[in-house]
C-alpha cells in the first residue's frame, strides 16, 4: 500500500519523549499509510539514533537547533501530500492521521487538526487555573489549528515558499487560511502536557507571545490574531455568570498580560529568540 500521507515530525534533543510518538505510529495497523520523517535539529543526545531504530522511518538532521529549520528539512525530504506536521511530545492515535488525510479530501479543506487536548494532570493549581479559562476563549472556539499537530494539502502547502523564520509556526499556518478553509476534527484528539509549574508557563507563554507578535505583516486571515478588546470581553462575559470561574479568570488575566507585556519588552530591547522549550511538560511518567 502507498502512503497517504507524509508525517514531519522536527525534533531537538527529543530522546525522553519520542518513543512514544514513533512507537505509536509504527506499532499501527496502518503503518503502510504513513511516510515518517524526522528532521532532527541541533541535537546533542540520542534522538537521532532512538529515531533511527525504527523500521521506514526516514531521519535528516540539520546543525542548527531550530524548529523552522527541521520543518524545512522535513519538507525537503517528504514527498506525499497531504502532509501532518507533528511536534515530538505529543500524544496521538495513529487513527487520528488517517482521519487528518480524510479531512483534507473534502472540498475546500486545506489544513486541518485534531482536537487540542491539554494534560493538565501533573501540573500546580495556578496552572490548571489557567487553562480553565483559556479552555473558554475565542481562540479556542474558533478553528483552533496547531498547537502540535496540524496538516495540510498540497494547495495549502503552496501558500508559502520556504518556512519564514517564526517562532510560532502554528499560528502562522492558521491564519494563511480562512476559516471556512480550516477543520478541526470533532472525533479525535491529541495530547500535550502543560507546564509543570508557573514559572515554566510564563516562561513559554512569553516566548509564544512574542511569536505571535512577528506574524500579522506576514499573514493573509487576521481572524485568529492577537486577541482583541472584543475578544477579551466576550471571555470575560462567558465567565461573569459562572461565580465558580472568577478565581480562575483573575489567574487567566495575569498569567495571559504579564508574558505580553515581558514579550512587548524583549521586543523593544531586540532580544534573540531561542529554541521553544519547556523540559517541565517532558517528564515521562
């Protein structure tokens, strides 16, 4: 059987966690639908060779520790469409690729995702707190895309030539495509882990913020931009009849403002932006 589709999974110094991704995906069933890329960048412990230990999965490295860099290495090697960019610590069924390929049959489709599911199990209070309300926001409701797995045709990927030197490479596809060109599957899922703590989340957070910061000269749909003062009102109106959502709105509010505001700060003193990272969500259990 002939692939049906192409799987791009960038991975820097992923050697905990990404077993449990290529592991899922070559123990399936329907492991003859899938060409496994991982494009290994700027690693320094044996993700390459745990990769490499698996049957068919095609592995390319790249010295630099970018994630831009390894989705464009992955490209360069892949060669089936639709394609699924998958981050290396999520938690996917197999079955829920297949349906990304089925998605992106129907006409019009040209990215899609599975549901975001945010493990929140091994975290502290304030970030549960945290993502009770995000759970509830417009950018939750609307389309959401990416956030580790997201896939596209080969119309969708010809949006854009080589990958722009983003740091939110999620958002910037979301927002190439309006959102009657989008899909969000409604039966299937996948999995990331939170923050361990708070100051890991607003250290990514931060990181995430000023990511989305470089995105709105280079995008053709604003629709799941920044958020708004109309956006930050409808939350706040979902949330002002629930008593039991105040608490966690007030920890929403800091912990969305201040990575922002420390975004808009580093922007201003041109600081380098690095690699994506928090090691708090990769313990395995």
């Amino acid at each position: 059987m002939s692939a049906r589709l192409s799987v791009v999974i960038p991975a820097h110094d992923e050697g905990a966690v990404i077993d449990r991704v290529l592991g899922a995906l070559c123990a399936s069933s329907r492991r003859d639908e899938f060409e496994i890329v991982v494009a290994a960048n700027g690693c320094t412990d044996d993700t390459v060779s745990r990769a490499r230990s698996y049957d068919g999965v095609h592995v390319v490295e790249t010295p630099r520790a970018s994630k831009v860099a390894a989705l464009q290495a992955g490209d360069d090697a892949a060669s089936v469409f639709p394609r699924a960019y998958i981050d290396a610590d999520v938690l996917i069924d197999p079955d829920a690729l297949v349906a990304l390929a089925d998605a992106l049959d129907e006409p019009g489709v040209e990215v899609a995702s599975p549901r975001l599911h945010v493990d929140t199990s091994g975290a502290s209070w304030l970030v549960r707190q945290h993502y009770r309300i995000w759970e509830l926001s417009d950018y939750r409701r609307r389309g959401h895309i990416g956030s580790g797995v997201y896939a596209m045709t080969r119309a969708g990927r010809a949006r854009f030539d080589a990958w722009p030197d983003v740091i939110a490479d999620d958002r910037f596809v979301q927002q190439l495509f309006a959102p009657a060109e989008r899909a969000t599957l409604a039966d299937h899922s996948f999995s990331v882990r939170s923050a361990a703590d708070m100051r890991a989340h607003l250290r990514r957070s931060v990181r995430i913020a000023r990511g989305n910061r470089e995105l709105p000269d280079l995008v053709q749909h604003e629709d799941a931009a920044r958020p708004t003062a109309g956006t930050r009102g409808g939350l706040a109106r979902r949330v002002a009849g629930r008593p039991g959502l105040w608490v966690p709105f007030a920890v929403y509010c800091v912990s969305w403002t201040l990575p922002n505001v420390l975004a808009r700060r580093d922007i201003a003193r041109a600081r380098t932006s690095t690699w994506n990272r928090d090691d708090t969500s990769r313990v395995v259990a």
